[in-house]
C-alpha cells in the first residue's frame, strides 16, 4: 500500500507575504502545471473509499493511482484547485474544521467565471475559507470528496510556564479563536481590526488540541498584564527589553497573588477528545447529506488516546510527519492508517519554493522505488537550488 502516492496540499492560489504561514501556499499556475504531469503520465486519481475498498476487499484501483489530499479548507480550493481537477478529469479530498466554515450561501467566483468570461483574473478573491454552498457543490461534480479535519485545528495551553507575551504581529492567533471561535473563518480577512488581539497577555507552553492535556491558567495573570500594558502605553513594545519587563511583571504578581491553574481531568479530555471527532463528523455528514469515514489530524497532532477514540467515528486516519510507522491496515478492526508526502519543495535563502510538474512527477516514482527517478528528481533540485 506504500506504492499509493498520498499527498498532500494546503492552500493553491495567490502566495501571501502578509499571510505567517503563507509557505503554506503553492501558486495556482505550478499546481496546473502538477495536474498536466500527472496526467501527461497517466496518473489517475482516487478517493478514500476507493483506497479502502482496495484494502479491505482487494477491489481493483485504476493505473498509476494517487490520492490527492487538501488540509484545510481554504477557499482557494474552491476559486483554483477545483476548477484544474475538474479540467483534466481529476479529483481530491478536502479536510474541513466545521469551525473555520465561512457563512456564506452564495457560492464564489472562481476559475471557470474566468474561463466563461464572466469576471477578470484579478477580479477572484481566494482569502478566507470554504463555505458549506462551495463544498456541496464540489461533491455534486464529483471532483473533491469533504472529509473530516476535526473540529477545532487549534493549539492548547498545556502547562503552566509562560513563554512568550501577546504583542504586535505575533504568531498566537489561535488564543483568540479559542476566545471567539465565531471568528475564525475570518482570520485571513484584510480586515483583521474586528478580531480581537489582548495585548500583554500571557502565553504558556502549548500544543496541537488533539495530543495535549489542556491546562487552564489562573485568569487574574491575564488581567493584570493586560491591564499593566494598557497603562504604559502604545509604545511599550519599541522598548526591546518588553518581554523581560513583563516576565518581571508576572513573576512579581504571581509571588504575591495567590494564582490556581489547572489541567482537564482525564474525563474532560476524554469528553473533549469525542466532541472533537465525533462532532465534526456529525456536523458535517449533516450539511453536506452524506458519509464522512476518513479524518486528517490537524497539525498531525495526536496521542494514543485520541488515536483508539478516533476509530470509533472514522475508517481510516492519516499518519503525522512525525510519527515514521508509515501507512498500516489493520483488518480486526478494519482501520487504515495512511502515510502522506508532502508536495515537493526546494528552501532558498529561507524561502519554500515550490517545484514544478517534472520535478514532482520524478518524487512520486522515487517514493515508489525507482533509483532512477531519485537520480533525476535529486538532478533537478540541485539546479533549481541555484537557479
């Protein structure tokens, strides 16, 4: 089952230096140009259940398959990824957190207005998140198939030691997701100043939702730093020493302050852990009128637990980059787990560039074995390392 190519895409569309994780996006024109080589090489595509039925019963899948894999749910698989599937007859798989969910009823703009001639290029707007009127849509035309991407996909404070402070441009979006959850599909908005940003707050140690114990900090630390920063002003953060200024600020308090965290009991993350997967199945199996069996884990964060908890709402589940067992199938409890390659990229100076059709024609073939093919493909990088 290793010689089924999975892999995997985020974000296809418009790269966004604003965007903290914009190497998450590959540009649409190299993506048409891995969609014209896989198909110039006669790949076809399949979806999960096509995979499990092939495991299970030993159905036959159609030549050279691979498994084309979105995370996310970001619209631009909607304005983009869908409307180059749909072109060459191909089709993927979309994870979605039915928390990033756009409102949204009326479908957007994409690709094949522009091909129809009923908008310009530049006219496309790709920011946000997929809506629910998208994602039928896409499951209508038989080109994307929705699949679970657990509810939430957010990070977890999971002790008590403070490593960093809420400042301007900093990375903890996610803090006020877990405060405002109805913002989140949102985030990627240019019009960040309706999300809420608490400047001076405490940021402890933490990890992805799924593989952590949560831990609930004393909010009195929250409220006085907040309340210490709003005191000293809009220039607080010019002063390079702000981080050791407010680290004494919390140590001071919390010395003098009685302060009482806690972690979830084993109970809670257990009834936290099912809301997570089983609600996000239900949620979506509800908007879109059909059968939900596959989850991705977010981040590719989870635990033992999470792992036992997951099988009972999922087939299947995908494999973290972290965790090198690799795909297995398990025919007790008829559940798969599969490994996932991300799509090929080169760092330059920093940056992830992303790699052409050519280039990642030859990385499939050398995930599948060939020593030729790592020949070239290792060729290839080595030019366009410099070029």
């Amino acid at each position: 089952m290793n010689n089924i190519p999975t892999i995997m895409y985020h974000s296809v569309g418009v790269p966004d230096p604003d965007w903290i994780w914009n190497q998450l996006t590959i540009p649409f024109d190299l993506f048409a140009d891995h969609i014209r080589w896989l198909k110039k090489k006669n790949f076809s595509t399949i979806d999960f259940a096509q995979y499990y039925r092939h495991l299970l019963h030993g159905e036959a899948l159609p030549a050279n398959p691979v498994f084309l894999n979105f995370d996310d749910g970001y619209l631009d698989n909607w304005v983009y990824a869908y409307p180059l599937l749909k072109k060459y007859g191909f089709k993927g798989t979309i994870f979605v957190n039915p928390e990033f969910v756009d409102p949204c009823e009326t479908p957007r703009k994409n690709l094949e207005d522009v091909w129809l001639g009923r908008c310009s290029l530049d006219e496309l707007q790709s920011q946000g998140f997929l809506s629910w009127a998208e994602m039928r849509k896409m499951e209508e035309d038989g080109v994307m198939d929705i699949q679970s991407h657990a509810m939430t996909h957010t990070w977890y404070f999971s002790g008590p030691d403070i490593v960093d402070f809420r400042h301007p441009g900093d990375n903890y979006m996610w803090m006020d997701w877990n405060d405002h959850s109805d913002i989140k599909c949102h985030y990627l908005n240019k019009d960040a100043s309706k999300i809420p940003h608490c400047l001076g707050t405490p940021v402890y140690q933490h990890g992805k939702s799924l593989e952590v114990k949560r831990y609930y900090p004393d909010g009195a630390v929250k409220k006085h730093l907040e309340a210490f920063v709003a005191k000293q002003g809009v220039d607080f953060f010019d002063n390079n020493n702000w981080k050791n200024v407010l680290q004494k600020e919390a140590v001071e308090f919390m010395s003098t302050c009685r302060t009482e965290g806690r972690y979830e009991t084993d109970q809670e993350r257990r009834v936290r852990l099912h809301w997570e997967l089983g609600e996000a199945k239900k949620i979506i199996e509800s908007k879109l009128s059909k059968q939900v069996t596959f989850l991705c884990w977010p981040g590719g964060g989870y635990d033992p637990e999470a792992i036992e908890i997951s099988k009972e709402y999922y087939l299947g589940s995908t494999v973290g980059s972290r965790d090198k067992t690799g795909s297995t199938f398990q025919p007790v409890d008829g559940h798969v787990r599969i490994e996932r390659i991300g799509c090929p990229y080169i760092e330059r100076k920093g940056k992830v560039i992303y790699t052409d059709g050519r280039y990642l024609y030859h990385f499939i073939r050398e995930y599948q074995g060939s020593s030729k093919h790592r020949l070239l493909r290792r060729s290839l990088k080595l030019v366009k390392s410099f070029f």
